[in-house]
C-alpha cells in the first residue's frame, strides 16, 4: 500500500490503489491500512511523520524495501564516492560558520554551504558575504546547534540532471537545473545516462533505491531519498511500474 502525501498529488492516479494523507500521516491512516504501510511518498515532513505515527503505534517500520536509513543521505558518509561534485568538503557547526566564511571569501569571494545530513531544515546555496550574513541571523533564531554544515568552495554547473535508480538501474532521468535555475523537460543525453549507470556500479555503499542528482559534465551534486525527491519531467509511469515490481518480489 502507498500513503502518500499532498506533495506529490498530481500522482496519486498513477498509483492506483492509495491512502491520501492531506498533509502529515495521522494514527488513523495507519489503522486504515491494517498497521502496516509499505511505502510513503510525500515531503521529508510526511516520511518524518510516517516514523513517528508507527512509533506511537508501537509498531516496527515496515516500510522495507524504500526505508532507507538516513546514513545514506549524509555528507560525510559520500567522502569516498567517485566524482563527487564538492569532493573539497569541510564539516562545521553552527559557530564556526563565520570562520569558514572568511577563510572561503577571501579565496573565492563566495560559499556553498549546506546541511550535512539530508533532512534539508537549512537551504542551501552559493553565498555572498550580505547573503551568508543573513543565513547567520535566521540560523540564530532556530535550534540547529547540533546540526552539522558541509562547506565547500562555490562551483559552476552548466546543467544538472535527476536520475531515479530502482533495484540498481537507472529507470529515468530529468533535467531540473539549467545555469543555476529550475528548468524542466528533457531526459538526460545517453551518454551521460550510461556514465550515471556506470558510475553507480563502481560503489557499493548505496541503497538500489535511489535518486542521484548529476552534472553535465558528470560530477556527482546528491543522493536523495527516493520517495522525499520530485521526479520532476521522469517518466512517472515507468519508476511507478518498476517500484510496484519490486514490492511485488517483497511480498512474495
């Protein structure tokens, strides 16, 4: 059974048979679906919200095979990929951003700073100093000092593109980032979507049910949770079939 979220509405036909959580998963969707939920798809709110329902219940997570530990989407945990993308990265709490920046502005006049792990309750971006200062003053005002920042130097990307990995295998692409902004449309060229797919077999330390956010010029930015990602221009039909295929051989 899917439980999924407003967040991902426009898919809900695509799926068939679902639980529909207006917004954070309650008790009584749980209880709706004879307590046990195999796969939800929404924010990374909903998913929290999905752990915290099950643990209310006293009951196990049995959102296996997509409940991919959270170890996975950590920074730190990505050192020894290939080609990552800010493979120059440092590790910083909250009070030795500042330190960070100046060291960092002095040699590229920006930062690119994020959240380390993959809960994103920080933006991250490329900062300027008037910028990263404001970032500062929000950061003061939230409870984030034992959340870990990864620092790295600013990079260009020309073009970057979403590849869904289901059971290992590149199943779709889509570009979503062009010169920095939001842009949608087009599946990835074959040469890149072949790199992607022998990029993925060269490491060992990913889950098979994956997105992996790539550059054109093939440079690792991301690994994401796959049912917290927007599959943006995927081809929705195709990762759908393949995720109910792989539940299939769960069940069995």
């Amino acid at each position: 059974m899917i439980l999924i979220n407003s967040y991902f509405e426009n898919e809900r036909e695509l799926w068939g048979e679902h639980i529909f959580c207006e917004d954070l998963c309650r008790d009584e969707d749980i209880k709706r679906n004879g307590f046990a939920p195999i796969v939800a798809r929404g924010s990374i709110a909903f998913d929290n919200s999905v752990k915290f329902a099950l643990k209310t219940l006293g009951l196990p997570d049995l959102r296996f095979p997509f409940n991919n530990d959270s170890k996975f989407y950590n920074y730190e945990y990505w050192s020894i990929l290939p080609d990552l993308l800010n493979a120059d990265f440092d590790i910083s709490y909250k009070e030795s951003l500042p330190e960070y920046f100046n060291i960092y502005h002095r040699r590229h006049g920006k930062i690119w700073i994020r959240c380390a792990s993959g809960n994103k309750n920080f933006t991250g971006g490329v900062f300027t100093k008037d910028e990263f200062e404001r970032e500062l003053d929000y950061l003061k005002q939230i409870n984030c000092d034992d959340i870990k920042f990864v620092i790295a130097s600013p990079k260009t990307i020309f073009r970057e593109y979403r590849f869904v990995f289901i059971g290992g295998k590149v199943i779709s692409s889509s570009l979503y980032m062009e010169n920095g902004n939001p842009k949608q449309g087009e599946h990835a060229p074959d040469e890149l979507t072949k790199f992607a797919q022998e990029w993925f077999d060269s490491q060992h330390i990913l889950p098979k049910h994956v997105v992996v956010d790539i550059t054109d010029d093939r440079k690792i930015v991301e690994i994401n949770n796959i049912f917290t990602s927007g599959w943006y221009s995927c081809d929705l039909e195709k990762i759908i079939a393949a995720v109910k295929k792989e539940l299939d051989k769960f069940k069995r």
